[in-house]
C-alpha cells in the first residue's frame, strides 16, 4: 500500500473515528508522526500487520504500529488520559476492552489500531513533535521504545510522511467506517 492509500483509507477514516468518541482531533502533526511510525514499523510498503510478516510464526506485536500486548495495548487501556477514550473505541468498535482481545483485533480492525496508535501519542504530555529529530525521540525513546530502533530507516519515513501529509490535505468531516 501507498502512502497516499494509508492516509486516506486508513489514517484518515482513524483520525475521525477517534475524534468522533470525543478523543482530539486530527491534525497535520498527528498524521505525520503516525504515519511515519507506520512506516518504521509496518516496512515503507506498509505491508506487516504482524511482526516478521510474512513468516509463518508471528512475533509479539500486531497492527500496522505493531503493538505488544503488554506494551502499546496495555498502556493504552490503562493510562488515565487514554483509558477512558480507548474503552470507548472498543464498545463503538464491538471489542471487548481487553488486553488480549485488542491486541488479536488491532491485527485485522484498522480503525481500532489507529485508535490505539492515536491514544498512544495522546498520552504522551508534550506536543506532537514536528521535526524529525524531535519525532525519532519521541517515538525511539518515550512511545514506541522499539528494541531494534533502526535510525537510518528514520529519515526516510519522516520525508515520506511529510510529502504525503502534504500532498494530501486532511478532510474535514469525512466519516469513519465502522469496519476497515
């Protein structure tokens, strides 16, 4: 998938559905960061919804952020400035607001992974960052805390992420499906 694709068929329809529970809305800064995340985690094709896609015995993390279920999914349900939103998203989206079961469905159920991954970055008290250097900090070092970082794949993400931010202005009022 594109870039320009996962913008629109995935982060967008995202963005909004988190927006319409009462979570923040979308915005240029959100979109860049999340997708370059994607990007990071999910390969510049963004094809893996699981860890070590395509192989036959997954690892640990789901989703096209790839969140372990004792980690992104976790924090995200029990954190007190995501808890209540990411319940939310659950009952709206028809998963029970369990550790174990969020973390089989974010695999699968695309509004539910970038609400998670959306909550994600929610919890975190500074403002999204806007720069690369400040973003691969954030994401390196307080969110995502991935255990084979990859800096040099960074740069790469971060300018794709920006041109196809910038080449595709966020729509205002689109509605979210219910299913991905």
């Amino acid at each position: 998938m594109t870039p320009d694709e996962f913008l629109t068929r995935i982060l967008d329809p995202g963005l909004q559905f988190v927006a319409s529970i009462g979570g923040p809305q979308p915005t240029i800064a959100a979109r860049r960061f999340l997708l370059a995340v994607a990007l990071q985690e999910s390969g510049p094709n963004l094809e893996a919804r699981y860890q070590n896609s395509p192989a036959a015995v997954p690892g640990p993390a789901r989703g096209w952020w790839q969140f372990e279920q004792g980690g992104g999914v976790n924090g995200v349900l029990t954190h007190p400035n995501s808890q209540a939103l990411a319940q939310t998203a659950c009952n709206r989206l028809f998963v029970v607001p369990d550790g174990a079961a969020c973390w089989r469905a974010i695999e699968g159920h695309d509004l539910l992974a970038t609400a998670f991954a959306r909550l994600l970055l929610w919890t975190d008290p500074p403002p999204i960052p806007t720069t690369e250097q400040a973003a691969w900090d954030c994401y390196a070092n307080r969110l995502w805390r991935p255990g084979a970082p990859r800096r040099n794949d960074w740069t790469a993400n971060w300018a794709t992420a920006q041109a196809a931010v910038a080449a595709n202005p966020l729509r205002r009022g689109a509605r979210a499906a219910r299913r991905p």
